[in-house]
C-alpha cells in the first residue's frame, strides 16, 4: 500500500505515499478516472502508520530542536478525511497532545475536523496565526521548510476558512 519515489525503489516513502493519495483524492473529485483499488490500499496503508503514534525529531529557528508529533501522522488525518474516511479517535488523541505538534500539523488537523463534519472543533482548534517557530530545510522524510509549512497552512485553511483574514 505504500509508495517508493523511484521506480524499482526498495523503500517505500510515507510522506510520498500520502501527498500521491492526496493527489489521487483530488484528481478523482475534478473528474479523472483514478483507481478506487489504488486509493483504498493507500488509505490503509495510512491507517496502519497511523496505529503507530510516530514522532520525529524537528529542527526549527536555525539552532533549535524538539521531538513533535511526526508530521505524516498528521497529514494521513487530513487525507482520510479528505477521502471520507476520518479517524475521530486519533484526531482526538492528537488534539489532546497539541503541544507536541508543529504549527502546520496544527492547521492539517483543523482541516481534518472541517472536512469530517466537525465545523466547530475545525474552528476552535485553527490556529489564530501561523506563529514565530521557522522550520529549517529538510531534504529528505517530509520535506519540511518554513515556506512548504505555510503552503500546508494555506491549504488547509481554504478547505476549511477560505475568508480567514490568514488567507
């Protein structure tokens, strides 16, 4: 279920794996023949990760670091939602644990609760701003930059409050 970057790669690439089912979702919904068994060996794919409760280690305002809630935990949220399939329990549990969270998986998990029907904990939770924390540049697992958290920020705020003044 999950996705190398490389043809013939002998790993598989969780945070890949998750940006092509968002890829995927969002192609089927303009109209585009996607493979439903595709999307659904991805999903769960997704869900098994997520039984795991991953942290990494992030690396923020050029000197600093802490352990957070890995951020492809966070997204696979959003993504599931996205595809109908939310997993209340787990955006809870995240929510409950927010401080562990970086501040574009804060927006990603707002969405998650938007899109799964939940308008109001999606708006209680949303960020009031993006804050002062700045990712350094990672080239590798999730890609993280302070642009790319803004850009993951941005979207989930125009799936769920496209007139926040954040916007």
């Amino acid at each position: 279920g999950a996705l190398s970057y490389w043809a013939g790669g002998d790993y598989e690439s969780w945070w890949g794996s998750i940006y092509a089912t968002h890829f995927l979702i969002e192609a089927r919904k303009a109209g585009f023949d996607v493979n439903a068994n595709t999307i659904k060996r991805l999903l769960q794919y997704m869900k098994a990760r997520l039984q795991k409760r991953e942290m990494e280690t992030w690396y923020y305002n050029e000197n600093q670091q802490r352990e957070i809630v890995a951020r492809e935990s966070i997204y696979s949220l959003y993504v599931l939602a996205l595809a109908g399939e939310a997993d209340i329990t787990t955006m809870n549990y995240y929510k409950a644990n927010s401080k562990q969270m970086s501040n574009d998986s804060k927006y990603l998990l707002a969405a998650a609760y938007g899109l799964s029907g939940q308008a109001t904990t999606a708006r209680e939770f949303l960020p009031k701003e993006f804050g002062n924390e700045k990712s350094n540049n990672a080239t590798g697992g999730n890609f993280y930059s302070y642009i790319r958290d803004l850009a993951v920020a941005l979207n989930a705020m125009l799936d769920i409050d496209p007139t926040n003044a954040q916007v």
